[in-house]
C-alpha cells in the first residue's frame, strides 16, 4: 500500500526531501507546509491544515528552533504516524515524549557505508580512543545563499556547530554508548560574519574506558569528515568525504573504498527504514534525545 508524505519546512534539506520522497515508488504523493509560494508541490500554509490532508509520513525539516513546536503539535492531533524530525532533535532537551506516533531523528551518516563497515568492525573490540573531526566552510555550504541569512548563523533558529554538526555526536554514541564529559571549548573564534559558535572541541570517555575527542568547525575551506579509532588489535582510518577506510586488523591491512556514495540514495535508505518502522540504523527518538542531552551538558560545561 502506498502512502501519502507531509514535509514540514522547504530550505535547503526540506526541498531535498521532498524531491527524494517524490521520486520512491512507495510515495504517492508529497505535501509541502511551508511560507513559500509557487513550489513544485501542492503547499499548506497552516499547522491545522495537516489535519484535512491526514498524511501517513512525516517529515518535520523546519528550523530547529521549530522543531519541538511542530513535534508537539503532531503528537497532539496524530496516531499511529511515522514521523522523522529532522538532525538535532530539539534545539534544548525539552521533557517530551512521544507515545501516540512512532518518532525518528534523521541521523542520516548512520547510512554511511563507511560507518557501517566501522559499526561491523569494532564490534566485540576492546577500544582505547576515538578522534573524530569534522570541518567545512559555511559560505559554501547552500549556493546562491548568503551565508549570513541562513539558519546556522542565527541562535534563535538554532544554529551553530553544536547543533548543526551533532551528526558526529550521535555516531559516536551509537559506535561506543553513552559519553561523559570531559572538557569543552565551545564559541566563535572565526572572522565569520555569524551570532553562533563555529567551533567545538571537546574530550569525554565512556564507563568502558574509551576515550574520544571531537573537533567540529564552520571555517575549514576543504570539507573534511575523518575519524580514527584505535583498540586491541583494531586500528581505523576512515575519510566519509572520500568514502574511504584502512583498517588495520589482528596483524592484517585491508584498504575500503567505494567510488561514488550518492547522499540522496542514502536518504531514501532512512526514508525506507523508517516509513517501514524497523529499528535498524535509524536513529530513534530515545537515541535522538541521548544525543539532544549530550548537547545540553556540552553547553551546560562550557559556560562553568
């Protein structure tokens, strides 16, 4: 039976999932609520419009600082939906929780064949250390978009590195379990024309024992999403811009690489895993608020 999709917000990662979610067989139709005019899709203007429309998917890609408006409004007038909120879940830890619909967070690099290989790999391993670092340049991020107008370079859209880039600090959560905190650097130490952070470091450790660094940035001109990871008889190299892994295993080298990673086949991977409701890779809502209450003792340690 085919369904019927609602995404709930058109910037630049609601007009992508729209159009993948147009384009897989299972959709029959996609609805777009949003301020905009003249989009390629029928458009709603109104959260009380969801209701003459009833869809069976959606998608919440609004701005963060949305998010918990638009999930609470579901959760008040839905059942037995499928829901994916867009990455970070929240932009604050609010005490929510859903029992009426069946909620994800769109975590979407848990997809990635390069963590996928490292979830396989590590698995059963004893670790020592994780560095994760993440770094791009903000201007460049959406083309034909000043920089400077977009969400991630204002706080009260819920913006900045934290929040933005929180994709490491739920993959490393879902590779290791739960992380405390260390130590935490957290501003805006760049020339960027922006009222949010664009740079975290941070240290934490596991109750295993591992321990993990993360470095994330809006200001690194070439795109680089590295980590490397070293345990008992298990040493990892992975680039995911490059899509490639070495893997150094029980006195074995083994070199990964895959040619072309299309991001929009990864998507349609999470649109697929949660439309179908099977808790694989997807991230869940408690995975999500996990990585939601990370973030907040980020922020909590970084104003001591």
């Amino acid at each position: 039976m085919n369904i019927s999709a609602l995404v709930i917000g058109y910037g630049s990662i609601g007009s992508r999932h729209a159009r993948i979610l147009k384009d897989m067989d299972i959709v029959d139709n996609v609805t777009i609520l949003s301020s905009q005019k003249n989009l390629p899709f029928v458009t709603i203007h109104a959260l009380d419009e969801i209701i003459e429309i009833d869809p069976d998917y959606i998608v919440i890609a609004s701005n963060t600082a949305l998010h918990f408006k638009h999930l609470s409004y579901l959760e008040e007038n839905f059942e037995n939906k499928n829901i994916l909120v867009e990455k970070p879940l929240f932009d604050t830890a609010y005490e929510f929780s859903p029992v009426r619909n069946s909620v994800w967070v769109a975590y979407v690099l848990r997809f990635h064949p390069v963590l996928k290989l490292i979830k396989k790999k590590i698995s059963q391993k004893k670790l020592w250390n994780i560095n994760v670092f993440c770094g791009s340049y903000l201007p460049e991020w959406r083309s034909g978009r000043d920089y400077r107008e977009t969400s991630s370079a204002m706080k009260e859209s819920g913006g900045g590195v934290l929040l933005d880039l929180s994709h490491e600090l739920d993959y490393v959560q879902w590779l290791i379990g739960p992380l405390k905190v260390d130590y935490v650097f957290n501003n805006k130490i760049s020339s960027l024309e922006i009222e949010t952070d664009d740079f975290l470091t941070m240290n934490g450790h596991t109750d295993h024992g591992v321990l993990v660094h993360i470095s994330l940035n809006y200001f690194t001109r070439k795109p680089i999403r590295q980590i490397i990871i070293d345990g008992e008889n298990i040493s990892i190299q992975a680039d995911l811009v490059s899509n490639q892994a070495v893997v150094h295993e029980d006195g074995k080298v083994r070199e990964y690489s895959w040619k072309e990673v299309e991001m929009d086949q990864i998507y349609r991977e999470e649109h697929e895993a949660v439309i179908s409701a099977r808790n694989n890779l997807a991230c869940t809502y408690a995975q999500g608020f996990e990585t939601m209450d990370l973030i907040d003792r980020i922020k909590g340690f970084n104003s001591i």
